[in-house]
C-alpha cells in the first residue's frame, strides 16, 4: 500500500445479511449489527489497521476493502 493512503470499508447492504460474521472477525470492533436494518455498519472507521479480515471472511461477498488516497 502507497504511503498516505487508507482503506475505507465499503458495505453492501443489498448483500448483506446483518449475519455479523465481519464484526465478529474485526480485531478492532470497527463493524457492528444494526439490529433494526438487519446489516453490518462501519461504527468505527478510524480504528482500522487494514486487516481486511471483514471483507475476507465474508461469505456474502457484501464487505470490501478499498484503497483511498
């Protein structure tokens, strides 16, 4: 990854099925269940370290990892 850059994690909701797997798997608790729209949500972005656990282990295909400059 380039210096300066950042990941932004970028959400499906038309995919995902709140099934909380990504935050579960999230070290840092960046990703939590909306329980009322039934989706995962990005509550943390800041706290991040680019693990790309949440998109990875997503079997919905619903969480990805973009590079933002």
């Amino acid at each position: 990854m380039d210096k300066g850059a950042t990941m932004k994690i970028i959400i499906d909701e038309d995919e995902c099925i709140g099934c909380g797997i990504c935050a579960e798997m999230c070290p840092e608790d960046v990703l939590e269940v909306d329980e009322e729209e039934e989706v995962c949500k990005v509550v943390r972005p800041d706290d991040c370290i680019e693990c790309e656990a949440c998109s990875v282990n997503c079997e919905y295909e619903a969480v990805q990892c973009v590079q933002e400059d």
